[in-house]
C-alpha cells in the first residue's frame, strides 16, 4: 500500500489517532524542563576572533504547547509525525572566553558570565517511527479505535519511535545579568555581550534544538512505557493474576 493512495491516506489517519494521545501525555511531562548538566561546549569562529561558549543551568519552559501534528509516509516502513509548537522559554547562564587575532599575534583570553532568557519562535519536532504495520490486524485495531474503540498503544500495532529532530525558527535572546571574569574589567563584559549577544543566540538555538529532540524522544519512550502500565492495570492485569 503506498502512503499517498487512498488506503495509505486512510492508514495515516488511523496512525494519527493513536499517536496523538501519547505525543500529548508525552508533553504534558515536559512542561518544564531542567537541563542539570552542562550543554556541549560551542565553539565560534569569525574575523579576528574566537570564541567558546559554555552554557550550564539551562531550563526550557512551554513544551506541552502543541499546536497540531501531521504524519507522513517516509520509506515503506516509516512514518514521521511533526509537531508544531507555541513559543517556549529557555534561561541560562552562558560563560564565554574570547581571543582576539591578528598579524600572526593573539591577545589573552577576555572572559565574561551571561545569564540570559532566550525565548524560541516557530518550534517543529519531528519523529520518526518503525512502522511495519500495514498487515489486516493493525487495520482492524485502527479501524476500531476510530470508530469508538479502546484506544491501542502504539507497541500494539507495532510503531516504535526510532529518532526525534528538533528545529527553530527564531531565537531571541536577552540579557538578564552579566559579570566579568574573575580579575577582569567590568567594562568588559559589555563589551563582549555587544559582540557575541547575536552568536550566544544562534548557539544556544543550536543546542537547545539538540536538547529538545532527546528530551521528547526520552518523553515518548516514558509515556508508552507509562500508557501500557496503566492500560494493563484498568484490565485487572496486574491485580495479582
């Protein structure tokens, strides 16, 4: 069955109603998020300068705002289902080292802290899913979820979440505090958020797309895991035998 005829149209409907209610509570958890450990360093590169950005303590708030899910047949046996986001809310606190060079010299390294409030616009996440499920008794599970059914899971038509891809359209970033580096001018902390304000949010959109897709495709694996417990205990399953 191709996906784009009538009968794969129909198929990817099915599939979309089994998966958005686990996409859903997969969000739900990831309302606010805690990035604990550090984020992988960034580096940065231009006309005579470098620069490393440490960022730690990283927080990403509005992941539970969906606001529409389409699906798509990829190759036979895959589908990826995309999810469009509201605005989230990310804080941090960027650490940056700067050289500065020229005619073959470079100048010692200028260091400054940054905690900043990055807001990300036109968010999309995109999962891929093990779909080898196009056989007579996944169209009858579909089939009978819509049309009133009890909802399956999606193990039991045989979906598998098998990546997850994040994307942003926009990120904007402010300044919430700075400070120099130990021993350092206070002048020069200013300075270095006039010059690295645009990078910090093109890094930081870079890592966070990073952190979003792991954290979603972490929050699936959870809530099938959470789902199929739940649906065994409505069905005695797990009362003792």
């Amino acid at each position: 069955v191709s996906w784009t005829s009538p009968a794969g149209r129909v198929l990817l409907a099915g599939l979309g109603a089994v998966l958005r209610p686990l996409l859903a509570r997969a969000a739900k958890e990831l309302a606010y998020v805690e990035y604990n450990q550090n984020l992988a360093p960034r580096e940065y590169s231009a006309a005579g300068f470098r620069a490393r950005l440490d960022i730690c303590n990283a927080t990403l708030e509005g992941m539970d705002s969906l606001r529409g899910v389409s699906l798509e047949g990829d190759d036979k046996d895959h589908v990826n289902m995309t999810s469009a986001m509201g605005t989230l809310t990310s804080t941090a606190v960027v650490d940056a080292a700067v050289n500065f060079r020229g005619a073959g010299l470079e100048s010692p390294t200028m260091r400054a802290r940054f905690v900043v409030v990055c807001r990300l616009d036109g968010l999309k996440v995109t999962t891929r899913w093990h779909c080898p499920l196009r056989t007579q008794a996944a169209r009858e599970l579909i089939g009978g979820y819509r049309d009133g059914g009890e909802a399956p899971t999606p193990a039991a038509v045989g979906l598998k979440v098998t990546g997850a891809r994040a994307a942003v359209g926009r990120a904007r970033v402010s300044l919430q505090s700075k400070s120099p580096g130990r021993g350092a001018d206070p002048e020069q902390a200013g300075f270095l958020w006039r010059l690295l304000n645009d990078v910090i949010a093109d890094q930081l959109k870079e890592a966070l797309e990073e952190e979003v897709a792991a954290s979603v495709l972490e929050g699936i694996q959870e809530a099938e895991k959470a789902w199929a417990v739940a649906l065994k205990t409505a069905r005695g399953d797990g009362a003792g035998g």
